[in-house]
C-alpha cells in the first residue's frame, strides 16, 4: 500500500523556540562529578534554592547522555579508535513537571559559581503540513518499481548497484521520529541478518520505552528506508545500500498540530550514542533555525562541540538536509550549517533546484544536492516514495529530508567497498563525481553537484565543462508585458535551451525551455508570462539562458528583463 500525502518535510523554524519546562546546564568540572544526582542531596544549596524555583516541585535532574544500563558500548569511529565521547560530561538536563520561567531561571543559574553556563533547551521541529486535501492509495507493485526508478537513474543507482549492493557490516545512525521496525522493508525474517541494529528512543514520558524507537509520525521510517530498505519477492522498496544496517534513535514526536518535534538534549544524547556504539554515518533530516540562537550565540557551543568530536575526533561521518524554506532560501539551519557536516539540498526530475530547498550564504551554503522531489504554490508535484510507518505501507514525500539520507546511502556503498576509507576521503570523492549543475564548478545552489552512485564506486571524476558565454542575449520585447521571446547567438549547434527567470532577491520565479536549433542566430517561440495561471507582477527579473550544444559543452547568458503593464 502506499500513501500519497503530500508533506513539505524538514525543518523550518523561524523564531526561537525551546521547552518551556526544560534546562541545560554545564557545571564547571570540579563540580560536575558529585554535585548532580537524579534526586537533590548532594547538591549545594543555593544551586537546590534556584532550580527549586519558589516551592514547585523539585525537578528531575539528569545526565544529558549516560551509556544504557547492559549496553555495551562498541570501540567509537569507523576505524576502531576506542575513544569515548567526551563533550557531554558536564552537562545536565532540568526537567520541571510543569512550565517555569525559563529565561529568568537561566540568568539566576549563571550567577551560581558552580554553574559554568545555561540554556534553553531548544526545539527541533520537522515540518508536517499537509499542503494537499487529497490522501491516495494504491497497492501497486509496479507502481512502486516505477517510483524508485524515477530518482534513483538520476543518481546512477543501477549503475553503481552492478559493483556493490552494500554490506551488513556499515551501521547508519538515523536521528530522526524512530522507524517502524516490523516493516516488511527492515524485518529479519526476510534477510537472515538483523536489519535494526541497537535501536534507541531518547524520548521520556507515557509510552515511551528507551529500547523501542516507535514512529508515531513516518519521517523516520521514511527516511531509513531510503538509506536501507531491501524489498524481497513480495514486493516493497529498495534503499540505495540493501544491505546496510540501521541504528534507529528516535529524538522527536508527533505532535497535536500533526507536525514532529524534539529537544537538543535528545539529539545531542542521540549523536553521542551513535559514535559509542559503532555508528559509522548518522543522517540527520532535521535542524533548527539559526534564529533560535540570534539572542545567546554561546548556546550553539555544545551542538558544535558535539558534532566536532564526532565528525573530526573519532572520524563518524555526519550528513544533514540543509532545510525547506518558505522564506529566503539564504537561510542557515543547524546541523547542516557546520562545517563538519555534508549539507544536502535538493533537486527536482528536472535536475534544477526544488522551489523549497535552501542553500545557505557565505561560507555555510549546500555541499551537494540528491532527488528530494518539489512542490509549486503549496502543492506536491514530485515526490520521493519511501517507506511509511504505519503497516507494510510507502509513500510520497518532498524535501530535503529525502535528499539527505540518498547521500548517506552512497557513503554507505563507499565503505562497503573501502571499509578503511576515511570521512575526509568519502567527502573528498563525493565532491569530485558529483555532477555537475548551475554555474561550472562548485555554486550556491548546487554546490559540487548532484550525487552519482556509479562515479563515486569507481572513483571516476566528473569531467568539467567550462561553460561558454553566448553573445546578444536579448528578450523581445523589453519592457514585456504578457509575453516575449528570447535570442541568442551561438556557434554551435543546439540541442537544447531553458531559461530560468529570478526575481531580485534571486528566488527563482520560472522556468522555461525550448528546443533543438541550428548554430548562429537562435530565436525562442514566444512564451506567456504566467505561473500558476497569473501574470507576472511588475518589476525587474534576472534570466538566465542556458544552452547545451550537440557536442556537450554548456554555453551561458543572463540579462535584464522588465514587466510593464
């Protein structure tokens, strides 16, 4: 069964937002040791005094991260290093049964001289709207054969699939709702060898159990079964490695609006297991805003220390989306905003940039982009079929969540050919065969390019084209009111051209595309300026023509357009 719903998925927070009933706090070393226990004695009293808060009832105190009772942990990092991680030893987690007054809480605690720092415990939060009324099913194996193949040829996945399939022995944390276990995608029975490997729920509360990751919500099992589903006779799906095992850490919830949140504390709980317990790359789908951290940028420390330690100590690779953006695409989101982190965005079927996808700006822009479907005005009109969390069901999702773990897959195939490869070397080859698109060379939007399962398994870099600059590249009319025409001169014969129109805060208003011409003088049809069935409003729009010759190269142009009416 699959379901068609359409959910603009990943991460968008646009304002500071954190657990009101929640506290992080650092103590200083010499205290840190005997000072915190899950009941108050032992504490010191003025520290008793302040998270006592005026007569509510004491809170619960605990470690941010404590290797589970029984659970051995496994030698940290791809290589074996032994290493443990090390940037949570300070810290604790305050849990009041009701709401407090977090922000005046967090500036009595620093007074104390036993605490090093406080903060908020921020939230998480995957965006879960429903942009579409309509909820399809269908119970179509070909269908879903059909899907897959879809996204995965854009990627070469046949190609790279004739070299390896994967291998059990590469164990990929997913961070995310946790995972439907008894799916017939991820179940034992069907492969001789557990596909769930040392599952964990970082989450407390009613009905939370810290050994099962249940997925009330779907963007988890969803994204795992990107990354590793292996669908047998019966049917079902394919992750791009099929033989991969996943370690499912569930650190958010549904929640009543529909949408899945989470705290820090659970994610960086979560990391920290994923490192100690043989995790050798951890997708994170989600992130937070970098507005949550605008008031007190010293709170985004530990997230980096963390991810640090991870990435750079102990050589676990880390690859996050860098989120869906209703607003300006130049946005940063956390974890795909560090520099240790594969930031992924997305790409529709036509190889151009999803409406949603965010890149960045500076030096905190997209790495490298996979098929994460798209949407216009609201409405889904490409999606990423997966797994769905309720039953033996899939269905259709767009953003860069579903991009993401199609990196973390092709990782994945890299250290089942190369089990020693290090994080630095995947990174390096994922750069040098992806393909190219946007402007030649790494870009904003597209950063090095899209993935290619076949180039990085065999290690072949993708050629670059050095793009030509066309000449007289002119629209007709201009100033243009409802429709106008584009030309060009170029010397080569053509085989294909598309214009992309921008608005002047470079979000990209359209897309238009032409055929095949002969060299010299080329001359477009005349096309209405319309999206969505309205005209386009007054002003002045960028465009940029691009031109594929017959012989391969890629010729460029861009120009000035004005809309008068």
């Amino acid at each position: 069964m699959v379901r068609l719903i359409v959910f603009l998925f990943c991460f968008t927070l646009l304002w500071a937002e954190y657990a009101p009933n929640k506290i992080l706090i650092q103590l200083k070393p010499q205290d840190s040791a005997t000072a915190f226990s899950t009941a108050s004695t032992g504490l010191d009293s003025r520290l008793v005094n302040l998270l006592n808060t005026g007569g509510t009832d004491m809170p619960e105190i605990r470690k941010v991260y404590e290797q589970p009772e029984g659970v051995r942990a496994l030698s940290s990092g791809p290589a074996g290093t032994g290493r443990r991680m090390r940037s949570l030893e300070n810290w604790f987690v305050v849990e009041y049964p009701a709401t407090v007054n977090v922000e005046l809480l967090i500036e009595m605690l620093k007074t104390d001289a036993s605490v090093q720092h406080a903060q908020p415990v921020y939230t998480f939060r995957i965006m879960t709207d429903i942009v579409t009324p309509d909820v399809r099913y269908y119970e179509n194996e070909t269908f879903l054969g059909e899907s897959q193949k879809k996204y995965m040829d854009q990627i070469s996945a046949n190609f790279g699939w004739a070299i390896t399939t994967g291998s059990p022995s590469t164990i990929v944390a997913v961070i995310d709702t946790g995972i439907s276990m008894n799916h017939r995608d991820f179940s034992a029975i069907n492969f001789g060898f557990g596909k769930i490997f040392r599952p964990r729920n970082f989450l407390s509360g009613i009905g939370e159990n810290p050994s099962q990751p249940h997925d009330d919500h779907g963007h988890g099992t969803h994204v795992a079964g990107l990354i590793a589903a292996r669908a047998e006779s019966d049917g079902g799906i394919i992750g791009l490695d099929w033989n991969a095992r996943i370690m499912p850490l569930r650190v958010m919830r549904r929640a009543a609006d529909g949408r899945a949140t989470g705290g820090l504390d659970a994610i960086l709980a979560a990391i920290t297991y994923a490192v100690d317990n043989g995790a050798h790359i951890i997708n994170m789908s989600l992130g937070v805003h970098e507005s949550a951290f605008a008031r007190s940028p010293r709170d985004l420390e530990i997230f980096r220390d963390v991810i640090h330690e991870a990435a750079v100590v102990n050589g676990v690779i880390l690859v996050a989306s860098m989120g869906n953006s209703n607003v300006s695409g130049s946005e940063i989101n956390y974890p795909a905003g560090f520099p240790e982190v594969i930031s992924v965005g997305s790409v529709n079927s036509k190889f151009s940039r999803s409406s949603f996808s965010t890149y960045g700006r500076g030096s905190r822009t997209t790495e490298l982009v996979a098929p994460g479907g798209d949407i216009d005005n609201g409405i889904m009109t490409e999606g990423i079929l997966s797994a769905y969390h309720a039953g033996n069901g899939y269905e259709l999702m767009p953003g860069t969540s579903m991009a993401a773990p199609l990196v973390s897959g092709l990782c994945s195939l890299l250290l089942a050919v190369s089990p020693n490869i290090t994080s630095v070397e995947v990174r390096n080859i994922l750069h040098n065969t992806a393909g190219d698109l946007g402007s030649s060379g790494y870009d904003v939007l597209y950063g090095h390019g899209i993935i290619n399962v076949y180039r990085a398994l065999t290690r072949t870099p993708t050629p670059r084209v050095i793009p030509t600059k066309l000449t007289e590249v002119l629209s007709f009319p201009n100033p243009a009111k409802y429709n106008l025409r584009f030309s060009f001169r170029s010397d080569k014969d053509i085989e294909s051209v598309s214009v992309v129109i921008y608005d002047q805060r470079g979000r990209k208003v359209t897309e238009l595309s032409s055929g095949p011409g002969m060299s010299g003088y080329y001359s477009t049809p005349y096309f209405d300026l319309k999206v969505n069935d309205k005209y386009l409003a007054n002003g002045s729009y960028i465009y940029v023509v691009r031109v594929k010759a017959v012989d391969g190269t890629i010729g460029y142009g861009r120009n000035v357009l004005t809309v008068v009416r």
